[in-house]
C-alpha cells in the first residue's frame, strides 16, 4: 500500500481500459506517495483531457512541466487542453514548444 510505483502502474492500465475515474484514484495516490514524479502527473493530466476535465488537466500538466520541463508530451497535451478551453495563443505556444522539444506528430 506504500508502493508509488504500483499505484502508477495500475493508473496507467486503467487509462488504457478507459476507466479513467479509476485510473485518477491510483495516480492521486501515486502522487501523494511520490509528489516528484512528474510521470503520474502527465498522466493524471492526460486522463482528465479523456474526460474533458480541462482545467484540471493543466493543471497536472503545469506540475508535470514544472518537474520536468523537458517532456514534450506534457508540453503538447497541455497545448490540446488549452485548444479545447479556447485558449489558442496559449495553445500554440505550448504546441510549439512540443515540437521545438521533439515531439513529431503520429
């Protein structure tokens, strides 16, 4: 029940199933657990855009950057958050940065 890595994993397999009520349960525990790791954070952040949960989705995705503002997935899906709240000229910022850090569209 200590176990941040456990509760990372679970979260992430349920995000895969779609269950992402159940998958922001175990990243919350994660991060209570582990509050570095930047990781749960991305993908709590990335479970609320599923369900449309914006704003709380960046911000997630703020603390996943603050942690390690390298990622630029983090950096992408916060630019597709804020795409869906209107907020275009932070969008593209974030959408840029994405790319300028690697990040090549599927």
């Amino acid at each position: 029940p200590q176990n941040a890595i456990a509760y990372y994993h679970r979260g992430i397999a349920y995000s895969a199933r779609e269950q992402y009520q159940q998958a922001i349960k175990d990243l919350d525990e994660a991060i209570r657990l582990d509050p570095q790791n930047a990781f749960a954070f991305y993908n709590r952040g990335i479970a609320y855009v599923a369900l449309e949960q914006y704003q709380r989705a960046i911000e997630d995705l703020d603390q996943a950057i603050k942690i390690d503002p390298r990622n630029p997935f983090a950096y992408y899906n916060r630019g597709v958050a804020y795409g869906k709240l209107g907020k275009s000229k932070k969008a593209q910022l974030d959408l840029q940065k994405a790319m300028e850090l690697g990040y090549e569209t599927p």
